[in-house]
C-alpha cells in the first residue's frame, strides 16, 4: 500500500507540475498577445500624466512666481509709504480727507455768505462816511 500510495502522490506532484508548466505557456502566450495593447495602453497614459504634470507644474511655477512678486511690491509699497510718510508727504488718504474738509468748509461758508446777502462770499467792508 505504501507503494501505491507514494505513486499516486508522484502522480499528484506530475499532475500539478505539469499544470503549472501549462499556465506559465498560457501567462506568456496571453503576454504575447496582450502585450502590445497593454504597451501601448502603458503609453497613453504616461503621455496623459506627462501632459498633466507639464501644465501642472507650469502653472504651479506661475503661481509661486506671481505670488513672489505680490509680496515684493507690498514690501515695496510698504517701504516707500514708510519714507515718505517720515519726511512728511501726505498719503492718498490725506489727500482724500483734505479735499472732504475743505468741500465742508466751502459749503459752510457759501451758505454764510447766502445769509449775510452776499452771493458771492465776499467779505463786506465798510465805508467811512465823508
């Protein structure tokens, strides 16, 4: 029995053997086959991610320069109000405050001249009588 038994493990291990030699024949026939399509597979999508990358990376070297450049000009912009400021240029917003101002003290004076008769806003002088 043992003989029997050890000859059918034998056969077992051939069996086995010999159905792993046919998937290896059939692996490679299918590689064969399939292979081209798959290489051509494998570049379309390197081209693809190429591409993506390319544009990707280009607009990321876009972005990171342009926002260098913001950061320069608002240094900049924040150096030279700092200096001018300190030998006493007046800002935009100085400007604009002023102008405010003096338009409020046109009105108030154009509306005193109106009450004192005077369309003008001349100042009135007396006259010394003769």
């Amino acid at each position: 029995m043992a003989a029997k038994r050890s000859g059918t493990n034998l056969s077992q291990a051939v069996q086995s053997g010999h159905e792993i030699w046919l998937a290896g024949i059939g692996a490679l026939s299918t590689a064969r086959k399939e292979g081209s399509k798959l290489f051509d597979l494998l570049v379309e999508e390197g081209k693809a991610r190429t591409r993506a990358f390319t544009t990707g990376g280009v607009t990321q070297i876009r972005g990171r320069a342009s926002g260098g450049l913001d950061k320069l000009e608002r240094m900049f912009e924040q150096r030279l109000t700092k200096t001018l400021k300190g030998i006493g240029v007046p800002t935009a917003h100085d400007v604009t405050e002023l102008s405010r101002r003096v338009a409020a003290l046109d009105k108030h004076v154009t509306a005193l001249a109106r009450r004192n008769g005077r369309a003008d806003g001349a100042k009135r002088t007396k006259r010394k009588a003769t």
